[in-house]
C-alpha cells in the first residue's frame, strides 16, 4: 500500500505529516511514501532530502489523494480535501470531531477512514502516538523563548562589572505537558519560576523540574480543582476567588507570564484579569497558550502580540507548534508512524484497522462509513 503526505494550505501551518526519516521508517513497514513537492519546505525538509530517503515526489496534491491509501496530514482537511479521497481510504491528521461535526459527516459519507491524532487515548501504551503531548511539548518551550524575545532583559541573574542583573520571575499557570515544558525551559535558562495549577498532584512534577509550587491557603478540597481523569474541572467561585487574589499579589513582582490552562471541553478560564496586567511593571511579557480557546489572560487577541497601556506584551499566537516547524514534524511524523506501526501488525504494508485495538479504536472517528466518536471507554488503561 501507499502512504502520501500533502502541503498543508493553512497560512499559519509550516508542519507536515511525513519526514524524510519518518519515511524510511514507513518503508521498513512496507510502504512505498508519496510526498507533495514542497509539502516539507516550511520546516526545513527539501524535495531532494525525501527523493534521497526513497520517498517519490508527485507535483500536484490531488496525485497524492488519488494514488495514496492512507494520507498523512497535520491540520483538519479542508472539505475538497476528502472529496479527493476516494471510499476505503484512511486519513491521518488532527481532526477535532466535536468542532469539525461537518466534516466528520462529509467524511463518514465518503466511506473514507479518519483516525484523528487528537483523538489518541492518553493511556501508557499510546504514549508513543499522543502528538496532542509532543505538540504541547514544543508549545511549551517555544511559548518561553518566544517570551524571552520581547522581554528586555536576561532571564539568568548575572553580576558583572557592569552590574548587578536579578533574575527573571516566571509564572506558569496550568502544569499540564506545556506548562511542565515551560516550567523546565525558563529554569534551564535561569529564571527564578513559579507555577501553579488546580490539580495538588502536579506539585511535586513542579518541584521536580525546578519550579516552586504556588500553593494555596484553601480549606475545601486539595488545591480546590476537581479533576477528572487527570483532568481539571472548573473551580468553585471560592477557590477562584482566592486563585485570583494570589495571581494580584504576585503580578507586581513577575515578569513572565506563561498561561496554559484548559478545562477538556470548555472555553480557556479567564484568570490573569485586566487589573493583573495593569499591575505588572513595563516590558513584562504574557505568552498565553490558551489563545485558541478564547484565552486565560482578559487581553489576549488570538494570533497577535499586543501592548497594554502600561507596557506589557501580550501574545496570544496559536500556532507555537508550527513556529518550530522542524522540531514539530519531527516529533509529529514519528507519532503517526507509530499509528502506521500498530496498524501493520504484519509489517508488510497492508493496514489492518483493528477495531477491537483501544488505541486504534480511540482515534478512529469515521470506519466503513459509520461515524465512531466518541469511543467507548478504553479497556485497558
Ligand atoms: P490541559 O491542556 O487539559 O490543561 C493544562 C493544565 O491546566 C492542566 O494541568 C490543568 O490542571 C490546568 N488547569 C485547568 N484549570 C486551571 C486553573 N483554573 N488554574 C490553574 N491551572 C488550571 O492538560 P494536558 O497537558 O493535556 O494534561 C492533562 C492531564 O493528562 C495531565 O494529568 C497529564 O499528566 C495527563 N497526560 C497523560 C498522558 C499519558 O498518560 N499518556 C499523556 C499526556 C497527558
């Protein structure tokens, strides 16, 4: 069988779903790999590094959608997209079913097979699938350099003949897998950083990458945030109440905000409030990551960088995955070919859709013309 990967059409889009090495890694699979020209440019991978890694190169996308069985992308299709596939054949991609109902009935009706990348149960075993982690990963480190680009200064105290430098202050709100990669970045460069999150649990993951845990002072329940799955929930008005007033005291003193937290199904809690910014000093940076889902800071615009009247910036960009393209495709195509891997039991190039697999069951939302999300609930955990 043949596995094809298209240039994504998304302006902010520089990933693609196939490297040169995660091609040869495909072929050890049995596949022959079909590329776009030019699908791998935007991060850093030529025509002539997949031609030397065995890959063909087709011209055109519509080649790719009318030779390859299984396409590999990274963004949802767009509606002409699985209108060129024809039925029987898999797409790999992230595909959001709930915000993409749509598609997923175009889908569904084209009798094309979707497996949805964001969809991958976050269970051990598929630890080697989940690109919402290795994606959140990237977005985490980047979302800290991309705060040291606009902030003035060091991150690291220093004490030179020049002068005394303090330390950065960093605070990470939301301790999930960007939040920890945030956390672990700005104390490799030197910043004093803080961090805090709902779930108690995470206290020690923050402690173990160098951080300090903001703990609260709250008699209800652990830190206040329910939690379901690993999951937060949303907080009482009480707990937020006392979040927000730890969040005033200290944005006098911080000069990094990063803001990563999310509530699965919900839009982003607004928790760096106006008043928050207005007290930080100038030339302070937020970098919100929760931009996308309507973000946590109260003056993030989605997909821009902006200046509060008192000199702090505010980036709200969505697309800190794409902004590493190189490092993304990477992480990104390893993950789907470790999808392509447990879909090729025999590794001899024919897919086997194995419905009764929890990993492969979880991802599928559209099989032989059915719509199958949401899954059951995985078998084994
Ligand atoms: P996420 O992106 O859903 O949320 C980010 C963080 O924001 C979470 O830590 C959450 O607790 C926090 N948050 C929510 N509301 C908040 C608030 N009001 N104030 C402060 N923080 C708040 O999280 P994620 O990165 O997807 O990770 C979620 C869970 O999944 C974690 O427990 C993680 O360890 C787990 N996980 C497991 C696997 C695996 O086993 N394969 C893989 C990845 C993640």
């Amino acid at each position: 069988m043949r596995i094809g990967a298209v240039r994504e059409r998304h302006d902010l889009e520089a990933r693609v779903g196939m490297t040169p090495d995660s091609a040869i890694q495909l072929q050890k699979l049995g596949y022959a790999c079909l590329i776009e020209t030019g699908a791998g440019m935007r991060a850093g991978f030529t025509d002539e590094s997949y031609l030397a890694a065995g890959v063909s190169v087709v011209a055109e996308s519509q080649e790719i959608y009318a030779q390859a069985d299984v396409v590999a992308k990274v963004r949802p299709p767009l509606p002409n997209e699985i209108e060129g596939l024809t039925p029987g054949k898999t797409l790999i991609s992230f595909f959001h079913p709930a915000q993409n109902g749509g598609l997923l009935e175009q889908a569904r009706a084209k009798g094309v097979n979707v497996i949805a990348m964001d969809m991958v149960p976050r269970i051990s075993r598929a630890q080697k699938m989940d690109a919402l982690s290795s994606m959140a990963n990237v977005a985490g480190y980047r979302a800290v350099i991309e705060a040291g680009n606009n902030f003035g200064r060091f991150f690291t105290g220093q004490v030179t003949a020049a002068g005394k430098v303090p330390p950065a202050k960093v605070l990470v709100i939301g301790a999930g897998v960007a939040g920890l990669a945030a956390i672990g970045t700005a104390t490799a460069l030197g910043a004093i950083t803080y961090a805090f999150d709902v779930r108690p649990e995470v206290a020690e993951q923050i402690e173990s990458m160098g951080a300090e845990f903001v703990f609260l002072d709250f008699k209800g329940e652990g830190q206040g945030g329910a939690a379901t799955g690993g999951y937060a929930a949303p907080s009482s008005p009480e707990f937020r109440e006392k979040q927000l007033a730890k969040f005033r005291e200290l944005a006098q003193q911080i000069d990094i905000v990063i803001t990563t937290a999310l509530i699965p199904g919900r839009d982003a809690p607004k928790l760096w409030l106006s008043d928050m910014v207005a007290a930080m000093k100038p030339g302070s940076v937020i970098v919100d990551l929760a931009a996308e889902r309507g973000g946590n800071c109260e003056l993030t615009v989605a997909d821009q960088k902006i200046i509060s009247d008192n000199g702090v910036t505010v980036i709200g960009y969505t697309d800190f995955p794409s902004r590493m393209a190189a490092q993304s495709s990477a992480l990104y195509a390893t993950n789907i070919r470790h999808m392509m891997a447990d879909l090729t039991p025999a590794r001899d190039g024919k897919l086997v859709h194995n419905m009764e697999d929890d990993v492969i069951r979880g991802a599928t939302v559209a099989f032989e013309g059915a719509i199958t999300c949401p899954p059951p609930p995985p078998k084994v955990q």
